[in-house]
C-alpha cells in the first residue's frame, strides 16, 4: 500500500494519542470525594476539578481536533 493512500500520517495518530492522554488526565484530575446527605465535602469546590481540570480537558480535544486537521507536507517530485 503507498503511504500516500493513507488518510494520516504516523503524526497524526501520536497527536491524536497525546490529546486522548490529555482528555483521561482531565477527566481524572475532576474525580474526588462526593456529597452526601449526611456530610458536606468543600473538596468539590477545589481549584483543580473546577478550573484545572476542565482546561486540561479542552487542550485534549484541541489536540484531537489538530491532529485530525494536520496534513503533512509533501513532497513535489514528480518524475
């Protein structure tokens, strides 16, 4: 198969890899301890699940937006 064929580059999926990382990280930095009915958790107004988390977050899908969007440049000899 000619690599020209190919929809994306090895670029492509190692961009697409980091901004799937990306994206876990987020979603694991907003995880914590929840409310109950009985108690009251201040941790789920921390500075990481409420502002850290979802920029992570975003720069993930960013990244995956990117990389779907990057196309390589080629080269122009043609013989």
């Amino acid at each position: 198969m000619d690599k020209k064929q190919l929809a994306f580059t090895k670029t492509n999926y190692i961009l697409v890899a980091a901004g799937m990382a990306l994206i876990i990280i987020g979603l694991l930095l907003m995880t914590g301890p929840n409310c109950t009915a009985q108690a009251f958790e201040p941790d789920i107004f921390s500075v990481r699940r409420i502002k850290v988390a979802p920029v992570v977050t975003l720069i993930g899908f960013i990244t995956i937006i990117a990389a779907i969007a990057y196309k390589p440049k080629t080269d122009k000899k043609e013989e």
